[in-house]
C-alpha cells in the first residue's frame, strides 16, 4: 500500500486550494527577476517561509530552470530539520508528498542508494510537520512536469556527511538539486542585512563554513559548497531581501536569498 505524506502547512505558508496557490506561483514567478543570460543551473538554493514573505526570492531561484520543464525527472532536495533533532541526514518512508497541486512520487532508487549510507536515517516522524521541504514542492510542480523526489531533512550532521550524499546523487542534466533555507532570524533591518551581505558573499566563495545563525540551513548549504568547491561549480547571487522588504514590518526580520549554482562549461 501506498504511504502518502500529507501536506504539513497548506493553508499556512502558502495557499491550501489548489486554484489559489496554482495562480499563486504562477504570480511570482512571473514577477521574478533573473539574469537575462539563460545558463542552466544545477543546483538552486531557495528560502522557505510563508510565500508572502519569502516567496519572490525564492520565485527568482525557480524562474532560472523554466528552461528545464521536459528535461528535470528528479530532484534531490536539502532542508534543515526545523522540528525533531535527528542524527544524520533523514529520508521518509512515505512513497509521495502531497500539496493541493497533487502528488509528488518519491525516488526509491536514489533513497534506496542513499539509504546505504551509514549517516542516512529513514524517518517520517522527521518529515512530519517538517515546512523547509514542502514549501519548495508546490514551486517544483509548476516548473516541472512529471518528476519524482529525493527529500532529505539535515540534521546533526558534517557537511563531509552532506556532500557524500550530493555526491552519491549527482546525476545528469535531469537531476536538479536545490538546498532550502533561510537566512538571519528576527534581527532589526540594518543588522540582518548586515549579516546577511556577509552571508552572501561567503556562500559565493564557496566557502563551507556558515553558522546557524547566518543560515537555519547552514548544515546542507556547507555540505553543497563543500562538493561546490570540489567540482568548479560557479555560484550566482539571484536575489538578496528580508521579510521588511517583502512584508513590511522591519522592527525583526528574516534574511532570505536565491542562489543558482551553474557546472563548468566543457572545453
């Protein structure tokens, strides 16, 4: 029997009707800015708050792969833990998640293959009500036709740890991965872009090295520089706001910023 992994924060982060959030996205992304040059990213980083506060930026990771609709057929996405600690890096049990757009059928390839690695765990207690994954999916629906997904919760983990696991599951140009995260949390304006600039440019250094207080992702976005570094990749800063700039309020605000990490053209 198929195990489904309902949809956590439909309703909450973004739109619970499939109408509404299907307009939604097409809205922001749409309203993206990206660079007029069209290379094809590999890997994407991508914030995941409510879709009022984070949603542009993380149209502006999205909009770059619009080229890619017949080509993806698996993304292998990275989000932090938010709400249950777990050791190593957490794969579901479930077969497929789902959003009000429908159905996102699991990889048991790639997480059968992954799940050898003694720092991968299977949990869906992990996954439960775990938002840093689901918010990426109803943005993946709407750029890909039919894909299937290999979801890794991060947890206490090394980014040696998290870049084997990217490694493992590199793939060819129909394997996208996207690492979610957001940026500072609930600083005052001036200070979170502060950090956030700083944030920025080490991520464009590839340097793996960031806290968790400069990224709630710093676990699987050091892992990403780590095999970022390794393999030549070259980064593009796409977007860099805060949730004053997107929602308003700048007394306490959260950094977010979209990446796409582009493979060295062959010579």
């Amino acid at each position: 029997m198929n195990q489904l992994r309902p949809p956590a924060v439909a309703g909450l982060f973004y739109p619970g009707q499939a109408d509404e959030l299907s307009v939604t996205v097409s809205g922001l992304i749409s309203d993206a800015q990206f660079p007029a040059e069209q290379r094809v990213p590999k890997v994407l980083i991508a914030p995941h708050a409510g879709y009022v506060y984070s949603g542009p930026i993380a149209a502006s990771a999205y909009a770059t792969v619009a080229s890619l609709r017949d080509t993806v057929k698996r993304v292998v996405l990275f989000g932090p833990a938010h709400r249950r600690w777990v050791r190593g890096l957490a794969l579901p049990a479930a077969d497929a998640f789902l959003t009000p757009l429908g159905r996102v059928a699991l990889d048991p390839e790639g997480m059968q293959l992954a799940a050898r690695l003694p720092q991968v765990v299977v949990s869906d207690e992990v996954h439960e009500r775990e938002h840093a994954i689901e918010v990426q999916l109803p943005f993946l629906q709407s750029m890909f036709g039919e894909f299937s997904l290999t979801p890794f919760a991060v947890g206490d983990a090394s980014a040696r740890e998290v870049a084997e696991v990217i490694d493992l599951l590199w793939g060819d140009r129909q394997t996208l991965i996207v690492v979610s995260s957001d940026l500072s949390h609930y600083l005052p304006y001036p200070r979170a872009c502060a950090i956030d600039e700083f944030t920025a440019r080490t991520i464009l250094n590839l340097k793996p090295d960031l806290t968790h207080d400069q990224a709630c992702g710093a676990t699987p976005i050091n892992g990403l520089l780590t095999a970022a570094g390794r393999r030549g990749l070259q980064p593009d800063l796409l977007d860099l706001r805060n949730s004053g700039d997107t929602a308003g309020d700048k007394s306490r605000v959260v950094g977010y910023a979209a990446f796409a990490f582009y493979e060295p053209a062959a010579v």
